[in-house]
C-alpha cells in the first residue's frame, strides 16, 4: 500500500520512516492563516486547540488528495498539523531569537499540551476519496532547573526558532524536557498509535504499509 505524506516536516518524515514506511511527500497548497481566519468569522468565534489543528490537517490532507488523485495514485494521504497551548495561550513558532529566549524563561518548570490533528485519505482509482480523522494530545513538562546559560545556547543553535512551541523532544531540545504524558510522538509531530487506528477504520492493515526496514534500534543490555 502506497503513502503519501501531505507534508514537507522533516520530523514527520521521519517518524514514518523509522515505523517502516517510506512515503512519497507532496506540500499541500493551503492557506493556513486564512483557511482559519475564514472559519472563524463564518462561525463568530474562535477555534478552540482540537478544532484548529484538526481542520487544518484535513485541509491539507484533502489538497493532496485531489491532486494525486488527478494522477492516478492508489493509496494513503496523511495530512497532520499541531500545535502547543501553555495556560490557555497557543504558543506557534517564535521565529526569532529574543521570542524563543522569552518563550522558554517563561515555560521552564510549566506543563502545557501539544495538539496533533490527523487526517487520512484512502485514495483508489474510480471511486471518491474516503477520511479518517482524530486528534491526539500529549502534555509535556519542562524541567524547572533549565538555566539562562542554557536557554541561551540551545536558542543559539537555532533549533527552537522554526518549531511550534520552540521546543523539540527528538532532538537538542529533548534533554530540557522533564516528562511527557501521552503517545511520545505526539510530541514529535504525529502519534502513530492515532494514525495505525485511522488507518484500520480506513480497512487497511497497518503493516501492509511497511515498504522499508524501518530506523529503529533494538536495545542491549
């Protein structure tokens, strides 16, 4: 069974590929600010965590869908967006040093929770594309003991600066991470045990989807 992951993330490409799956990747063309801005006004109201990202990954899910639909693919599209809510507050990509430096002053010690929409379309030849979707949270605990010394040099890494919440738990930013409460990957940019249930629900057994050996290591004593 063919994928197609409906995403440039090089974090999600990897989770995929370390479950044993290589997908194909195709960047969806959705307007993210104004798919989300156009929600909101047609409803009077603002999206609450679950519905944003949610909506989003079944936007872009749905773009690649048609488009290689159009081209005669026969299999997955998985579309996915997150983001990370600390006290109520969405907390997106800082972009700059002095933001992620204030953002992480401001998390150490703190707990909020990281949001992944999912979104899965089974795509075959002559039939119209059927979904599957779900989202899933992790919260996640930042160690209070984090010094300025080392805020300072992981933001100098430029790390933080591109990522929702400014933080990662697979990389540099994984040793500032006190705990985390929920399917790790979740944390990472998707939860595979969510994805494995959509793509069940879609009739489609999860290990037909394995095409690679996989990344992971096998532990020693």
């Amino acid at each position: 069974m063919r994928v197609c992951l409906a995403s440039t993330s090089p974090a999600r490409l990897m989770l995929l590929r370390q479950v044993g799956i290589e997908p194909t990747t195709r960047s969806p063309q959705v307007d993210e600010e104004a798919v989300i801005a156009a929600v909101e006004a047609a409803q009077a109201r603002t999206l609450p965590s679950e519905e944003h990202v949610l909506l989003l990954a079944r936007r872009k899910a749905a773009d690649v869908a048609a488009t290689v639909a159009a081209e005669g693919f026969e299999g997955l599209v998985v579309g996915g967006d997150s983001m990370f809510e600390l006290d109520g507050e969405i907390l997106g990509k800082p972009y700059t040093p002095e933001a992620a430096r204030a953002r992480w002053q401001s998390m150490r010690g703190r707990t909020g929770v990281l949001h992944s929409g999912h979104s899965v379309f089974l795509v075959r030849p002559g039939a119209d594309p059927v979904e599957a979707h779900a989202v899933a949270a992790a919260s996640v605990t930042f160690s209070a003991d984090v010094t300025d010394a080392e805020i300072d040099a992981y933001v100098a890494t430029g790390e933080p600066l591109l990522v929702a919440g400014a933080f990662t738990v697979d990389s540099l930013g994984g040793a500032f991470i006190e705990r985390v409460e929920g399917d790790p990957s979740t944390v990472v940019g998707m939860s595979l045990s969510t994805l494995r249930r959509l793509v069940r629900e879609l009739g489609v057994e999860w290990t037909t989807l394995w095409n690679s050996a996989g990344g992971g290591t096998a532990a020693s004593a």
